[in-house]
C-alpha cells in the first residue's frame, strides 16, 4: 500500500520544491550568523535586487506563459518573446510550452477529475500537491499551435540548461558584481524563487477559493482583490475563467493587474498587439445574469427584470458600436455621434439605477 503511494510521487520535483527554500534558508541564517565577510549594504542591495527579480519572473510568468501562450490573448514581438522567455525559465516552473498545455487542460476540464490542479481537491493539492504526483506532471502536452514557434521550443528542449543559468547562474554573478556572490546565489537564487512560486501557485489555490462570483457562480474560480495582490493582477480569477481569451484579469483601470499594465505598455512601445477584449455587452449580460439568478423563476423576473436586463444589453452594445464609428468618423459626423454617445450613457446610467432598485425590491419579495 505504501510502497504503491510512493511510487506515485514524482520524486526530482518534489525534492526540488522542499530542498530549494530548506537549503536557501538555511544557508542564509548560518551565514548571517557566523560569518562576518559580508556587509549590510551587500545585503540590502542583493535583497532590494532579488525583489525585483522576482516581481519581473512573476510577470513573464503571468504576462509570458499565461496571458500570451495559454491564452493567446495579445500578439508579442519576438523581441518581447525572447526576454519572456528568458526571464521565465529562471521560475522553475517547467518551459512555457508544458506550463500553457497544463494549463488549457485546467479551463478545458476545471473543476473536475481531468483538471490537473482542481480545488475539488483541496487547497494542498491545488497549490503545490499536485506537481508532486507523476500523473499531473506527466501530463502529455497539447499544444501544436506553440510547438510550431522555434523559441518556445528552444525554451523548451533546453529548459534545465536555461532555468539553471537564469535561476541561479545569474543571480550568483550579480551578487559577485555586487561584492557577494554567495549572498546572490542565496537571496536572489533560491529565496527568489521560492517567492516567486508561491505568487504562481496562489493563482491554482486561492483564486479558486477566496473572493466573490460576479460572472459565474458556478465557477470556483472567484474574483479577489487580496489574491490580486499576490499574483501581479491574476486574482480577478472569476472573471478569468469566464472570458479567458481578454488580456486583462482586472477590467476596469483601477483594478490591480500589473501584468495586464505592463502589456499595455509593451503595446505602447510596439513589443505587442492585437490585445483582445470582450465586448462590455457582453460582461455586462454576463453580470446582469449572475445578479437575478435567484429570481429567475419568479413572474417578477419575466415582467421587470428580464426586460430590463436586455434594454440595458442591447443600450451598452449600442454604444460599443457608435464609439467605433466614432473613432473612424470624420467632420459633422463627429459631433453627431458624440451627442448620441453622451445621451445613450445617461440612459444607462439612469437604466442600472433602476436595476439596482428593482434587484432590492426583489430581494424584499423573497
Ligand atoms: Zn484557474
Ligand atoms: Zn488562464
């Protein structure tokens, strides 16, 4: 019985998983302690160094093998492929082709048996418990459309090579250039990637249980501000999972998405394009839809709230379309569909007042 349990785990990742923040850790502490070659200066700039580090692995994580392999939701130059793909392999998190098949196989089959990190599972198992078992890690990859491009496929063929040089090579030789190479080695080696991981493994865990369902109840992926704050923008889980080919996780500006900012940066300087969005009709009858699904059986929600719900649809879409028009239009037309524009948001806005009331008096009648 045991001898067969043991047989299922995959014994070079798990071992990688415990040892690499046990070894670090304790490296660091006996040499803090006993050793007096090394000044706080060395040690505040390699810590300052590896916090970047590690928030710029995260991003190509998220950015790189999420945003743009999983989900192909933007174009990116080879140019910010190359660096994506470069900082990434110092993640060890496996190469960008295996991570995003995995990856397609979780929205493919979530929440069920086929999900390779399914929360059904429990939170141990999402977030780490899963990479230690054959059969997750062995999963066969799916993805002819990534196997087609050559630097994906060059990460991938010398992924040990490139994540030892990135993850650990390249943090000892800063930390050299820095006056402490082994300082380097440690902090922004071994420590950063710990950190840099479990930011990663929140989005399997976490996101799946804290927060709230606005476009899916469904789901257990939930939308949260905290996880956001973990994972670099990807804690908008719920909404994730709904729209998962839109490059943003947070939609409105102010949400925390760094990874879906710093896309929209490298769209600035020409190193991306063709960001794909949902249209907002399309989020809107996905929000209106979660917020009267209690009612949905009720002759309230027939008379008042399912007329209500499509005006304001077909309202939102109307204005997607006439803000194309405008940004092609020219001379009078201009002004035309400005003022149309203007009138159908004040007829939205007043639209979701009366939502909203009639969603509380609905509730009132329950
Ligand atoms: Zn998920
Ligand atoms: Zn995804």
């Amino acid at each position: 019985m045991m001898k067969s349990k043991l047989k299922k785990i995959c014994w070079s990742v798990t071992l990688f998983l415990i040892l690499n923040p046990l070894i670090s850790v304790v490296l660091l502490v006996l040499y803090l302690v006993f050793s007096s070659a090394y000044s706080l200066n060395q040690v505040l700039g390699i810590s300052a160094f590896a916090l970047v580090f590690s928030v710029l692995t995260n991003l190509s994580i998220t950015m790189g093998f999420h945003r743009l392999y999983a989900h192909k939701s933007y174009e990116a130059h080879p140019l910010l492929e190359w660096i994506l793909l470069f900082i990434s392999s110092g993640a060890f998190q496996g190469s960008a082709l295996k991570w995003a098949s995995d990856h397609r196989v979780h929205h493919k089959y979530e929440d069920t048996d086929k999900d390779p990190y399914s929360i059904k599972k429990g939170f141990w198992y999402a977030h780490m418990g899963w990479m230690m078992l054959h059969q997750a890690v062995s999963l066969p990859i799916r993805a002819p459309d990534l196997e087609k491009n050559k630097l994906v496929k060059f990460q991938h063929d010398y992924y040990l090579i490139c994540a030892i040089a990135v993850g650990y090579i390249l943090p000892l030789f800063a930390g050299a250039l820095m006056g402490n190479a082994l300082l380097g080695l440690v902090i922004a080696g071994g420590l950063r990637i710990f950190l840099t991981q479990q930011s990663t493994f929140f989005v399997n865990s976490l996101s799946h249980m804290l927060g709230k369902t606005p476009y899916a109840v469904e789901k257990t992926a939930k939308d949260s501000l905290f996880v956001a704050l973990l994972t670099h923008g990807e804690g908008y889980h719920n909404f994730h999972h709904k729209f998962q080919m839109d490059y943003r996780n947070g939609i409105r500006w102010y949400h925390w998405d760094p990874t879906k900012w710093s896309i929209q940066l490298a769209a600035l300087i020409g190193l991306a394009k063709k960001l794909r969005t949902v249209q907002f009709s399309e989020i809107l009858k996905a929000k209106l839809e979660v917020e009267s699904l209690k009612f949905k059986n009720s002759l309230f929600y027939k008379e008042k709230l399912e007329p209500l719900s499509k005006k304001l649809i077909e309202s939102q879409a109307r204005i997607e379309k006439l803000k194309k028009e405008y940004s092609q239009a020219k001379d009078q037309k201009v002004f035309d569909l400005k003022a149309e524009i203007e009138l159908i948001k004040i007829e939205i806005q007043s639209l979701k007042k009366s939502w909203r009331v009639l969603i509380r008096v609905a509730q009132l009648r329950i």
